[in-house]
C-alpha cells in the first residue's frame, strides 16, 4: 500500500505520524526506504523478543542532551543535526526535536537542553517555534532550576532585530531558572565555521555532568545501526551544490507590467537531488562583472592581485565575482570598512545603530564603496566582505510531472537609486546576465512545514499572491499526477490582470478538468478601489470556514510584513463573524490549526 493511500481506519498510525512517516519516505532514496524497512522489522523483532513493550525509563536513569531547534529555511535544522552528530560520537545520550513536536510539558523532565533557533522579519520566531517561544512566557511554565542549557541563534545582521528569538529563549530559560553554561552564540548568514567552534565549546561544557550521570546510572548511548554504506540524502549541498544546467529563463508578465517576473526551468539530470513539493531551491549566482570591475579601480586594487579565502587561494577579482557578498548591505561590512580605510562618517555610524540601519536601507554594498572610495589591499578588501550566500526561492513544480527538472518563479528586483539601477543578485543573475545553457549551482532545502496533507482527500485552500503562487503551481501538479480528488481553492493577487496574471493558462486548464474547484483572484489596481486577497477571503467568508471546518488545510505563500498578517487578520475576522468566537478564541483557533499542520506558511 503507498503511504498516500493510508488513512486512519486503513493504518494503527495516527494521521500525524502517518504525516511524519510520509515526510521522511518522500526524502529518501530506494536504498534509504530499502535500509529503513529492514532496521524497522529488526526493531519489531527485538520488542516481540521483550514481550513487544518498550521498558519505562527507571527514575535514576540519564537524562539526554535534549536539542531543540526551530527553523524556517533549515539552517538551524542543520546546524541542530551536526550538534547530534557530534554529540553522539562522543559517546553522549542525545534527543534531537523540532520545537513544532516537542510537548512543553516535557520540559520538567529536562536536565541537559540546547536551543537552535532563527530569527525572521521583526525579531519573529519560525513557524515552528511559536508555540513554545509563546509558552515560556506563561503560568503553565515550569520551574528549571538546576536545568543546564546553552543557545545558538542563527539569523542575518542587516536586519534590525538580529538573533532575537535566540536572545528571547535564553532569557525566558534563565527566568524560569535554568542556568546557561555556555555563552549564546548569534551568528549571520556566513555560520558554518562558527558553529563548529561553538558546537565543540558548548559539548565540551555538557560533556562531564552527561558522562558522569550516564556512568552513575548505569545507561548505555543506544547507536543507531548505520552501516557505512548507508548513503546521505545527496551529496549535493548548500556546501557542495550540483552545477545544473540553466534551461528555460522566460518572462511572465506583459510588456507593461511593473514588475518584472521570469519562469525559471533547471535541469538536474546527472544529479541525486530530489524534492518535494513545498520544498525550495538554492541557487548560487554570480556578481555583475562590471560593478566588480568599477570596485576595483574604486579601491585602486589590481584585479589579478591573489587572496585567500579559507583554504582557497584565487585573483581577487574571482573572489569578487564568485565568492563574496556586494549586494546585500549589513552592519558589519561598514565597520570593517570604515577601520580599514580610516573613514571619519562611516566611523562615526558605527557608534550609531539607529543612524547605521538608516544609511545601510537603501545601500547596495556597491554603493557604499562608490560613495567612499579609498586605496585598498585586495585582501583587506576580501577580509570585510562575507561569503556569498545562496538565495532560496520555493520551488514552482513537482518532480511527479517535470522528472529531473526544478522550475522557479523568480520576481527581479530592480530599484533606481543614487542616480543609477540597482538589482538583486540572484534574480539579477538570473533574469539578466546568465544565459540559457550556462551552468548555476543549486542545491534543495527540504521544508517540513510546508507540505500537501497526507489523505488526497482533504480539501486545500492555497493563498499566493505575486510570485508566492509558486508552491502551489508545484502542489496542483502533485495533485494532478497524484489524481487526487481533495478539493482544491486558489486565491492569486497582483496588480493587473493583463499584464500580471502569472500560470494564467496552466490555473484555467485546471479549473476547466476540474481539478481547481475554485480560484478567485485579487487584481488591485484595475478598479479604483485596491482589491486584495485578504479582501477575496473576507468575500467569501462563509465559505471559506466551512472548508476549514470539513478538514480544509490551509496556506500562504508570498510577503512575511503585509500579506501574510493582513491574510492572518482576514481569517480571525472570518472565524470570528461565523463561529461567534472572540478575538482570542479565534486566534486559538487558528493556532489549533497550525499544531495539526493545517495552517502553514511559506514567508519571506
């Protein structure tokens, strides 16, 4: 039986592990499946050998190392894993929980925790530590006095409340009496090397209290049996992409349209990289050759001049173009620019947060240096610069249908500023300096937290406007080759229907076979009253919660400040006008939803 088949009466899993199973499968190979299978029946035959009941944990028995992450694109996720695995090759006992599973009634049992978190938008928590960042701050919280605990916050420094969620735990645990043993590291986007050093400081600082307990308990670390031929997911990574091949770059908005937006097709032939639908894509770009170039003489450096980076020695002008970070402006880039040139404004902006983030909002990194030109070393230069880091973009097909490709749905971004066009990096790249043909490193980032309900049966409502229609072009074609017979309900919003009307045909081919029931669409500047998607959700109140009272999953895709929280306060009022809740009752509803996977985000 497939996994899609199976459903409560059908299976003695509960549909959430049924969900989990189906998550894990979807993200393994055959010989993944083929290894799980047989660790699974040795399992059962062991447990039928002790009488087929697992032996409740004595009361003097070692406390693990609890690891508790929480990540919107995966980054914590995986700097949570490497945790574990170095954790568990020092013989440690170690339990590995996404915050979006872990019951907070737990935490009384706790001795030993480790906190892995993002910060998104406004100093947020991700999706999937809400509830528990919320929970700390309540009566029901428990007392963890003699609890050791140490964080790790992962988040980007060009925004103003960088690392906040991080700083949130850390504080909320040590309120509730836990004490830190080792100092909260808060890391920008350039992390790997970093958190190594704290993954290593931080085990060192666990490690005697853990070993100590294990051998006065008695308690054994129970490995795994991984084999040594038992593959990794792919050996393709954010740290080891695959150099795919730049199929299609197609423009799909019209002539007129103010925004400009390419349908983007890869090909992964020749790699091991799979995904499912919810998933996103990294994508490595290259740097505008001419603003590297117009750098370099801005700093009088000679572009065949060599540097180092890491262990990679390259001409600067390489390093430049491949490796490092001219776009995207942050903190920390002014102030090793300004001590390196002796800047007296720029030194005087680092000693002023509020006045740094206003001068470094509408700063390219290329601005910056074209605004303050001085003499360098190429390798001073290089030093104040952080890696280039991919871009994420929610991938826009299912494998089901396009095989061994990856389509995106990449909105260029383009603004005039200081007298000249600025443009993104990535989607600058992307839409117009690569070529068809050429090759662009990607790699997949799974995301768990957006993803189709297990059942084909269970009705979808799906909100994406701009290019947040992505995923859900990946789901209706999930759908479609899945021949699932769940009702499905697209809401799509931009600015004219003419011009903006992204997949138009692809949406209404799915209406007419009946495989969209409804799709309703938002086009804000083609009548004199701005029309939303909130605004097409509120018209269709009634309908829209019994939906969600049939079972209905819903999703947003697109704009994390303004869309999502206007969709957010849409459905409160919808809940509330049919339901007759309050304002908290219904945001409790909604937050039942989201504990059940039935509200889910995909945000940027």
């Amino acid at each position: 039986m497939l996994l899609s088949q199976l459903n409560a009466a059908a299976s003695p899993l509960s549909q959430e592990q049924v969900q989990k199973l189906q998550g894990l499968v979807a993200e393994l190979n055959p010989i993944q499946q083929a290894w799980v299978s047989g660790y699974l029946a040795a399992s059962a035959n062991a447990g039928a050998l002790t009488g087929g009941v697992a032996a409740a944990p004595a009361a003097g028995d070692a406390a693990p190392l609890t690891i508790l992450y929480g990540s919107q694109t995966g980054n914590a996720k995986g700097v949570a894993s490497k945790l574990k695995e170095q954790a568990e090759s020092r013989g440690l006992a170690v339990k590995l929980v996404n915050m979006a599973d872990y019951k907070p009634t737990a935490l009384k049992k706790e001795k030993f925790i480790t906190v892995v978190v993002s910060t998104y938008g406004e100093g947020e928590p991700p999706e999937d530590a809400e509830s528990l960042h919320e929970f700390l701050t309540t009566k029901k919280a428990p007392k963890l006095d003699g609890v050791k605990v140490a964080v790790i916050g992962l988040g980007d420094s060009s925004y103003e409340f960088f690392c906040q969620t991080a700083k949130d735990f850390e504080e909320r645990f040590n309120k509730l009496g836990a004490e830190t043993i080792f100092q909260r590291a808060d890391l920008d986007v350039d992390y790997d090397d970093e958190a190594a050093k704290w993954i290593d400081g931080a085990l060192d600082a666990f490690e005697p209290d853990l070993k100590a307990q294990q051998q006065t308990s008695g308690g054994q670390v129970v490995a795994m049996p991984f084999g040594a031929a038992a593959p990794a997911a792919s050996q393709y990574t954010k740290q080891n992409p695959f150099a795919a091949e730049l199929s299609v770059v197609q423009k799909i908005t019209g002539r007129d349209s103010t925004k400009d937006v390419r349908h983007v097709e890869i090909s992964l032939e020749g790699s091991d990289i799979t995904y499912t639908p919810g998933d996103s894509l990294g994508v490595y770009f290259l740097n505008d050759e001419a603003l590297v170039d117009e750098v370099l003489a801005l700093t009088q450096i000679d572009a065949s001049s060599t540097v180092k980076l890491g262990d990679e020695t390259l001409s600067v002008r390489d390093a430049l173009i491949e490796k490092l970070e001219l776009t995207q402006s942050y903190p920390g880039f002014v102030e090793k620019y300004a001590t390196a040139t002796g800047n007296p404004e720029l030194l005087k902006l680092v000693e002023d947060k509020a006045a740094m983030r206003e001068y470094i909002e509408p700063r390219q990194i290329f601005d910056i240096i074209r605004q303050n030109p001085a003499k360098l070393d190429a390798q001073t230069l290089v030093d104040c610069l952080r890696k280039l880091q991919a871009r994420l973009y929610s991938i826009a097909s299912s494998q089901a249908e396009v095989e061994e490709e990856v389509h995106l749905t990449v909105g260029l971004v383009e603004f005039d500023a200081f007298g000249s066009e600025h443009l993104g990096g990535c989607s600058g790249y992307l839409a117009r300096r690569a070529e068809e043909g050429c090759k662009v490193k990607v790699f997949s980032e799974h995301n768990d937290n957006f993803r189709l309900p297990v059942s084909d049966e269970t009705p979808i409502i799906m909100v994406g406007p701009g290019t947040g229609i992505a995923p859900f072009r990946a789901f209706l074609q999930e759908r479609d080759a899945r021949e699932a017979s769940g009702k499905n309900w697209l809401f799509f919003g931009n600015p004219h229907f003419t011009q903006d009307f992204l997949y138009q045909v692809e949406i209404q081919g799915y209406l007419k076979s009946g495989l969209l029931t409804k799709v309703d669409v938002a086009f804000s500047r083609d009548q004199a009253e701005k029309v939303y998607v909130q605004d097409k959700l509120r018209k269709n109140s009634k309908e829209v919660f019994a939906w969600l009272e049939a079972g209905a999953h819903i999703y947003i895709c697109g704009d994390a400040n303004r869309m999502a929280k206007d969709v957010h306060h849409a459905l409160v009022d919808i809940i509330k006008e049919n339901s007759g809740k309050d304002d908290e009752q219904a945001e409790q509803y909604l937050k039942d939803l989201r504990s059940a996977n039935r509200y889910q985000k995909d945000v940027y």
